[in-house]
C-alpha cells in the first residue's frame, strides 16, 4: 500500500459527478463479476439485510437492489439522483420493488420506514452530514446502515488512479478515513458504528481495463482533461500485463441506530 496523506473531506457534496451518460455503458464497463457477488454476500451480511425493508441509496442501474429483490432476500425499495440511472434500475427490478429519482440529502419517505438502508459507492459524491441524519431518520428505532466505500488510504493504488494525477488528486478530497465516516453517522444520531477493511484481488484482461479507461469507467475519470486522458491511457497501453490483477481495499461501515446490536 502506498502511504500519502488522507485529506478525505469533510463531505460537503460538492461533487456533482454526472451520470447521465454513463448509465447507458455502466454495466458493462463495471459487470456483475464474482468479486461483486463476493461483496454482495458480505454487505448482506453485515448490514443484515436478510428478511429486511431495505432501501439502496444512489442505486446506480439497480444492480444491488435487484439482487435482493430477486433472491426474495428483502423487500427493496431503491433511490438515485440520476434519472437515466433510475430508469435503468426500475427496468431491471422485479415487481414490487421500486426506484425513484430522489436526493439522498432529503428522502422522499416517512421517518422510521425501513430497517436497513444500504449505500455502495456512493459516500464519497454526498453531502454527507445531511445525507447520514436522512438515512438515521427513515430508518427504525432497531436500525441499520451498511456502507461500502473505497478504503481512503488506499485510492492512491487504484490500478486506474496511478495513470491519472487529477483523478487520484479528486479522489483523494472526496474519499473520507473510517474515522471520519464512522464519526459523522453518530454525528448523524447513530448510537453506534464500526467499520472494517474487506480486501479483494480485481482481475481482468488488458483489453478489458483500458476499454474502462477509454469509457472514463468511474467518476474520478470525469475530471480529467482530455489531454491527460490520452497520455494516461497511452502510459496504460504501454504498462498494463495480458491480466491486470490488483487488491482491492473496501471499507465496511456499519451504524446502528440502538444502543446494541453490532455483530460483525
Ligand atoms: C458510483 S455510482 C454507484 C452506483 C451503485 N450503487 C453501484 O454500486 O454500482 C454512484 C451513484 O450515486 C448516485 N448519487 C450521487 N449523488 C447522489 C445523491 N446526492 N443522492 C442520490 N444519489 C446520488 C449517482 O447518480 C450514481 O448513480
């Protein structure tokens, strides 16, 4: 792991990444892969979503919350910003779980409506005071949060960040320490919360990971200028082996809204 310093902010939602065009090539360019099948299960787990009202926050094209509905794990209901990315989800989820297009900053439901809520990759794009106390509120008295994020010291070792100064200086302001995170949920009126480190090995082809890059694949991409684009992704094609394989550090972060009940 490659040690710099953790800036990760405070979470002000400054960042308005645009997901209007990448939610139409969103799922190919980030499949359904074992590895996401292995998070899946984990997130199920910690979060305790088995049998659960779960909503999915920033639920991009649905994957997530189909998963759940169609495994009949839990009954979902589902919210992104993004039209184009609700759209896409609403078509994927079978019936009776639903999507809509709403802020998490201010979510469209009653206080105390779902057990869990569970938010992947979508920490680091919020206003996160606002968005935790939304989540605390809809949330019951026997309450659960699962967040899965980038472990923040570790974007500077994202295979696509080291090709990328701007991206790696974008994602290093907007991905927060546990510390952080974990404080602000009980800032948010969480009682508790605790995270933990949830390592995978990402694997895939050469052609596979600069079709990502020439895709601007992540967010991070975004803010990249078109010139340092094209000189990373030639350094890519320069550097990248036949098989890219990488750890993958994910942080797990949990809050509960009782007094007890962590069992991770
Ligand atoms: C990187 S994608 C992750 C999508 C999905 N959770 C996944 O893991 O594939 C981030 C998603 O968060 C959504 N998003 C960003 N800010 C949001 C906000 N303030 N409220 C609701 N959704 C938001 C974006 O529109 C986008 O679909």
């Amino acid at each position: 792991m490659t040690h710099r310093a953790i800036k990760g902010k405070s979470g002000n939602g400054s960042d308005r990444s645009d997901f209007s065009q990448l939610a139409q090539v969103y799922d190919d360019l980030r499949p359904q892969t074992e590895s996401w099948w292995a998070l899946f299960d984990e997130l199920v787990r910690l979060g305790d979503l088995r049998g659960q009202r779960v909503l999915e926050v920033g639920c991009g094209t649905g994957t997530l919350a189909a998963a759940l509905a169609e495994r009949e794990l839990a009954k979902v209901w589902a919210i992104d910003r993004e039209p184009a990315m609700v759209e896409q989800a609403q078509a994927r989820l079978p019936g009776g779980a639903r999507a809509r297009v709403a802020e998490c900053e201010a979510l469209p439901f009653k206080d105390a409506w779902f057990d869990r809520a569970v938010m992947r990759l979508v920490v680091h794009h919020l206003d996160r005071p606002r968005a935790f106390a939304e989540v605390k509120r809809v949330l019951t008295p026997e309450g659960r949060v699962v967040i899965a994020t980038i472990d923040a010291p570790t974007v500077a070792d994202t295979w696509f960040n080291v090709f990328f100064p701007s991206a790696l200086t974008h994602d290093e302001d907007r991905f927060a320490p546990a510390e952080v995170l974990e404080e602000e949920l009980r800032e948010a009126g969480f009682a508790r919360a605790e995270s933990t480190v949830f390592v995978q090995e990402e694997r895939f082809p050469r052609e596979q990971a600069l079709a990502k890059l020439r895709g601007r694949f992540v967010s991070s991409l975004e803010v990249v200028p078109d010139d340092e684009l094209a000189e990373g992704i030639a350094r890519a094609e320069r550097e990248l082996p036949d098989v890219l394989v990488r750890p993958l550090h994910w942080r797990l972060v949990v809050g509960v809204t009782a007094r007890e009940g962590l069992t991770k």
